[in-house]
C-alpha cells in the first residue's frame, strides 16, 4: 500500500469498543496509520467501560489506538469525542478539553458545501424505539439454526401430548421486529435532524453503516469495529461516504499483487 496518506476533511469512527477481545484494533490501525484529516470525530462507545468492568482485556493494539487518536490531535487534527452509552462515564467531563481533545454530548459539522449535520451516538433514541436490539445483529444467521432446531423441538412437543409451535415463524417474527427496529432507530434520529432545522445526521450506536436519505434528511451512520470495520469520512469538496477498511485494504492489496505480479502466466500465484 502506497505510504502517501489518505486525506480527508473530516472523519467519523465510532463504535470501536476497545477493552473488549471483539475490538478490531488491528485494522483500526491501519486505517488511522493511512488516514489525515483535518477533524475526527470519535462517535461513542470508544472505550468499553461496561465490558472492562465484568472482564479486563487490553493489549498492546488497544493503547496504540489511544496513542495515535493522541498523535493526531497533537499534530493539529481537531479531535471531538463524543461519549457513547459504553462510555457514559465520560460523560462527565462535557464541554470540556481533554488536553486537545474536545468532549461533548453532540455538535453541529458543517460541511465543506455548507450543509449542517447533527453529530450524535445514537442511543438515547434507544427508549423511542424499544425493541430486542441483540436481534438486529443476530439476523439471519440464526434462522438456518432454528429450522433444526424447530424439528427436535416439535418431536419433544408432541411426545409431551403438546401441538405443533413453530419456532422458526416466531424467530422470523422476532427478527422482522429486529429490522423494524433498525428503520424506527433511523427514522428517529432523522426526525430529530429534521426537528432542528439541519440538514443531516451522522451517528453510530447500531453497528450499521448506512447513508441515505430519510425524509429529505441525510442518514449516516458510521459503522463500527468489530463487524463492519467502516468509517464515514468527508471529501475537500463536502461529499460524504462510507469507507469499508477491510474492503478498500483488499482492494488495495490485489493492486499491489497485479503491480507486482511478473506475467500473466502466473496466474493465481500470490506475491508475498
Ligand atoms: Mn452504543
């Protein structure tokens, strides 16, 4: 990969949880060893007090996250952390500066084509739409399982003179609500923008990476990095986007391998 950075003027991480083992810190490093940006906006849930709290898990990669998030506001990065749910105890210092670090429940960006976005965590929509959030990131996945799982289920059933229940038609139920639950969270937090007079809102919180447009409000959500390893980040002219890290580092690679790849002859011998 090329050592000439990224540059961007803004960029939005959040949901990194370090101090728990499903932190992807690795390639959070990676993308914050090849990113620049004139702001960065840490959205919440950076640090996971809660999961710290039952369980201690630290390493090495998770205090070079610290440093270099450190590193940057020092070189003139305009850092804001923005305090989520699982790090609610910061909360206690908003509106104050952590050495060059700006902490505050949510801002206003306004971006380089002159639109306003509210920049939040998310979660105190949690209590307007309240639902079994652990289905939304379940999903699908489950539902192979239940099918088998609803067969051995049936069989106990009816050898205790009991009816026939479909588990996986109330799984799919559940799971349906789960999907509901991620729009009414998007749609809440668009209202909210559109409430305020803005143009848009950029959050975190659900682990889902989306941009779109909700009722002539812009919809973003910057991910996480623990799945989806995204960010959002704001182009010189404005333009936002989402930049999955693990993707554009595998595209990165196999420009690499073409590059150095002797002939065609070669086919599916990968370079080192
Ligand atoms: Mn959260």
């Amino acid at each position: 990969m090329s050592d000439t950075p990224l540059r961007f003027r803004s960029i939005w991480i959040s949901d990194i949880h370090l101090g728990t083992a499903g932190c992807q810190a690795g390639y959070l490093l990676d993308f914050l060893k090849h990113v620049e940006a004139d702001h960065l906006y840490l959205v919440g849930d950076i640090i996971d007090g809660w999961a710290l709290k039952r369980s201690w898990f630290w390493n090495q990669s998770h205090n070079d996250v610290i440093q270099k998030v450190l590193r940057k506001a020092r070189k003139g990065t305009q850092v804001t952390y923005i305090p989520g749910n699982h790090d609610e105890g910061a909360r206690q210092f908003l509106g104050l500066m952590f050495g060059d670090i700006r902490i505050a429940d949510e801002v206003i960006h306004t971006t380089a084509d002159g639109r306003r976005f509210l920049v939040l965590h998310g979660d105190k929509f949690d209590g307007v739409v309240q639902c079994a959030r652990w289905l939304a990131i379940v999903g699908d996945r489950l539902y192979g399982i239940t099918l088998r799982l609803n067969h051995w289920f049936n069989r106990a059933r009816a050898r205790l003179g009991l009816g026939y229940w479909s588990l996986s038609q109330y799984l799919k139920h559940k799971v349906k609500t789960a999907v509901n639950f991620v729009s009414d969270f998007e749609e809440a937090v668009a209202a909210e923008a559109r409430e305020r007079g803005l143009d848009g809102v950029i959050c975190g919180h659900i682990h889902k990476a989306e941009m779109r447009e909700i009722g002539g409000i812009v919809y973003c959500n910057d991910g996480d990095w623990v799945e989806s390893l995204t960010a959002l980040v704001e182009l010189a002219s404005g333009e936002l986007k989402i930049v999955t890290w693990q993707k554009y580092y595998a595209e990165q690679a196999a420009q690499i391998a073409e590059l150095v790849s002797p002939s065609p002859d070669l086919h599916g011998v990968t370079p080192a």
